[in-house]
C-alpha cells in the first residue's frame, strides 16, 4: 500500500482508487429545540424532553428557533460558505417508529447554506504541508429523530422522544477524499472549527456529531463506482476504519464477479466490519415537498453582519498567528486543535508569558501532567496567571529549569502560585559564586582521578562535573553560573 497522499487498495487485477465524501450530522448548539422550546440536555430521563411539536400533536405548528438558524449561518461563514439569503422548509416523509409525524423536517432543495471548502494537511509537523481543499457542497438544517430502546425489555421495543425535534445541522462533503487518514483529518478539522464557532459541541461520544460514511472505489481515471453509505459512526477514528475496510470489501466483491449495490450500512467496532442495513433510497422516495406550516427563510443584512461579527479567532488563523511569534509549527497546531487548550494558552500570553517558552512548557510540562493525572485543560490545578508567575520566575533567574519542574508538581497537588511555594520552601535559585565555587573546589578534590582524565581530552566529563555540583546544592544552583565557574576551574 502506497502513502496516504497516493492510498490504493492492491486488488488481483491490480490498484483501486478510494472515493470518500462525508455527511456529517452536529446537534447545533442552542436554548432549545428545533421548533419547539423543549429543552435538549444530554442524558435526561427518557420523555421528559418532549413537547407537544416534537410529539406531534394534533394542531400543533412549528416555530422556527433564530438561534438554531444564526448558529447555521455562523457556521457557514467559518467555511467560507455561500450563506443563501432565502431558505426554505421541506417534508421528507417515511414510516418510522421513533419519527412522531410521519415524515421529517429537513431542507433538500434550498439549503441555508451553499458551497463551502475545508483546507486538510497530514503532516503533523508542518500543517501548510501538502495542504488539499475538500470541498463542502452545503450545509442544511433538520429535525432530528427520536431513538429506539431494544434492550429495555425482553419482548418489546419502547422510544425515547427526548431527541426528537432537536436541531441538526447536516454538513455535506464532496467526494474528494481519496484515503482514510484525509476522511480522519477532515472530521478532526471540522469538529475543531464546529468547537471554536460554538455552534456544536462536538462531543461524538454522546450523539451530539456523528459521519454518516459514504464510500466507492474505483480503477484511476474511471467513472465513480457505486457508493455504499455507512450510517452513524461516531469517531475519527471509526470513521477511518469504515473507509479502509469498506473500500477493501467493495473491491472483493467486484473482484469475485459480484457488484455493489447502493445500501445503506452499519459498522461493527467489535468485528471491525461493515454490514448492510437497507437498500439506500433515492430523494424522489421520500416525496420530499415544502413544509406548508413554515414560510421561507429570510435573512437580512444585519442578520448576516451580526453573525459574521460574532465569530471567533478560527484554528488556522490562530496558529498563524502563534507561528509568527516564533512558536515551532507543530506546537502551534497542537496548542490550536482544541478550543479549550488554545484559550487557556492565550490567557497565559495575556498574563506576560514569552510565547516561545510558553509553548514548550505547556505542551512539554503541563499536557505530559494533565495526561498523568487524567485531568483535561478545564480542570487544570494550575491556572494561566499561576503558570506564566512560573514561567516569569524561569525567565528572570529566580528558578532553574530542575526547580522548576520541582515547584510545579508542588502547585499541581496543592493550587498554590509558584512565588509562594519558592518563599515558603526556600527553592530560590542561588548565582552566589562564592557558595558555587566552594562546593566546586570540593567536588574536584574527590574527582581528583577524573579531573586528570578531563585534562587528558576526555571532554565529556564536564557534564559530571555540572551534575555533581547541581547535586550537591540541592538543584538551587544557577546553572550558567556554574558552567562558566566549573570552565575556569577546570581550565
């Protein structure tokens, strides 16, 4: 198998071709439902999120939430999108148990949001690497439905309406991802940017942004195959797994003289499969027509200005900006993959830390500690103004860098500022070089066989020499004053 950028499937009749286009599903992010003023908290008893719209009630009528629609349109204009000034409402109808009206609320024919594009890279190192734009081909906003319960009882099934109704925001792809790690690495992208506007919390563990996966494959240079539509799946990580392992069962298939069929399928994370569900209907089953209770969406001017006003500094925008102030790119693009962690980091630039530093710190020192304690950025002992005292204690020669890894396990256990603990403790670093050059002239003494074979060439040596002193003054020393005493010692 060749690299990401060239991914083929090696088949007997030779190289197959991937064709990936994501549709992806985000709970918008809102005061309430869809059409109704139902609440949409995660994890609720079941039914107790229901009101009489998502139940469908005889009588009962939407009313469009502006919030649901400005989080759209936000959306959209974090992609570039083309925001479509007149949307309208239609009825996509079929049976389903958990669907209380007979047919859903959904935008197929005039979407709120038009043509949009998502810049990718696969190297971790430099992201403006080998950088491919994946193009979006719309955005539109629909109810979502209620759930099914199998395993609540032995002989029957019971529904939870607390889902239904909920605002969805489906982001449609182009099929123009050609491997697994470019369909991983635009989910990753997306939720990241999803994140920074506020417009979905991302949180695929929970429902709230799943990938409906669309895969084909192809020899290079033919017509697109047919697709296979993998419902549901709810990581990046599965996602990828879903790309890979369709891909190889659909050139299986038509390896061994079978076709693929157009259905929709289900992935098995146990069995790393995939396998059929339905057979995949086309638009015109549905009878899709307009929602005869909904006028059309109509957005004016300072609508639009207030959204686009209200959007945040954005991923990539942010990582510029940290790689121009001499932050290594892939430090940037690591402090800037989650919302949370490049807030806490611009809170600690904003408190007087030097970027530079800043960045290998955090990402060094404070990520290896959050990980180790199984904490995140939002539950950090130790805050953005506590960690650049730190880092100004570094800065000025009060702390080596020994001590002050010592000082920060200190402020992890105990949520006290770095000045307090080097006060209370006595860690302050110490530059006498009277002190230094005493405990030097000690250590020389005892060394006395290495210090002839130092003399002798064996250069290497001075870096005991350095250990032992720090060692002998409890790691209080200032390093560069007893580097430049230890050379004139030893010269």
């Amino acid at each position: 198998m060749a690299d990401a950028a060239t991914y083929t499937i090696t088949g007997e009749t030779g190289e197959w071709e991937v064709v990936v286009g994501l549709e992806v599903h985000a709970q918008v992010t809102s005061n309430a439902k869809l059409f109704s003023g139902a609440a949409t908290a995660f994890g609720a008893e079941p039914n107790t999120q229901v009101s009489l719209v998502d139940a469908a009630m005889p009588g009962m009528l939407p009313v469009p939430n502006r919030e649901c629609i400005r989080q759209a349109v936000r959306t959209g204009m974090a992609i570039d999108a083309k925001i479509n000034t007149w949307s309208r409402f239609d009825r996509k109808n079929y049976f389903y148990a958990d669907l209380p009206q007979g047919y859903q609320i959904s935008q197929l024919y005039h979407p709120i949001v038009g043509e949009g594009s998502l810049d990718i890279s696969l190297d971790d190192k430099n992201p403006d690497a080998d950088v491919k734009t994946i193009g979006i081909e719309r955005i539109h906003v629909e109810q979502d439905a209620g759930k099914l319960m199998h395993d609540q009882h032995p002989t029957r099934s019971y529904v939870d309406l607390n889902r239904s109704g909920v605002a969805l925001m489906e982001i449609v792809s182009k099929p123009d991802m050609r491997s697994p790690q470019e369909a991983g690495a635009y989910l990753a992208k997306l939720r990241s940017i999803l994140r920074y506007v506020g417009s979905c919390d991302g949180n695929m563990d929970q429902g709230s942004m799943r990938a409906d996966v669309n895969v084909s494959v192809r020899k290079a240079g033919d017509e697109f195959g047919t697709r296979t539509e993998t419902k549901n799946v709810n990581s990046v990580r599965f996602v990828m797994a879903v790309v890979e392992q369709e891909a190889k069962r659909q050139v299986e298939v038509i390896e061994g003289g079978g076709r693929i069929v157009q259905e929709t399928r289900l992935y098995d994370p146990d069995r790393n499969e995939t396998r059929s569900m339905r057979s995949k209907e086309d638009a015109h089953d549905y009878r899709y027509f307009p929602d005869p209770d909904l006028l059309p969406v109509e957005l004016d001017d300072a609508f639009l200005e207030e959204c686009r006003a209200s959007l945040p500094e954005l991923p990539d925008a942010k990582r510029k900006r940290y790689e121009a102030a001499g932050i290594a790119p892939y430090q940037a693009a690591v402090l800037t993959a989650e919302v949370e962690a490049a807030r806490w980091f611009d809170a600690l630039l904003e408190a007087g830390a030097k970027p530079v530093a800043a960045a290998n710190w955090t990402t060094s020192e404070l990520f290896g500690a959050l990980n180790r304690t199984g904490k995140s950025i939002e539950t950090s002992p130790v805050s953005p103004a506590q960690a650049a005292e730190l880092l100004g204690l570094v800065a000025d020669g009060t702390l080596s860098g020994t001590l002050a890894k010592q000082v920060f396990e200190i402020m992890l256990e105990t949520g006290q500022g770095a000045g307090a603990i080097v006060e209370e403790r006595g860690l302050k670093q110490t530059s006498d070089t009277g002190a230094i050059e005493a405990v030097i002239a000690d250590i020389l003494v005892k060394n006395a066989d290495k210090v002839t074979q130092y003399k002798g060439g064996k250069e290497a040596l001075f870096g005991f020499f350095v250990g032992q002193t720090m060692k002998a003054m409890g790691g209080k020393a200032n390093p560069q004053v007893v580097n430049e005493l230890l050379k004139q010692a030893l010269s």
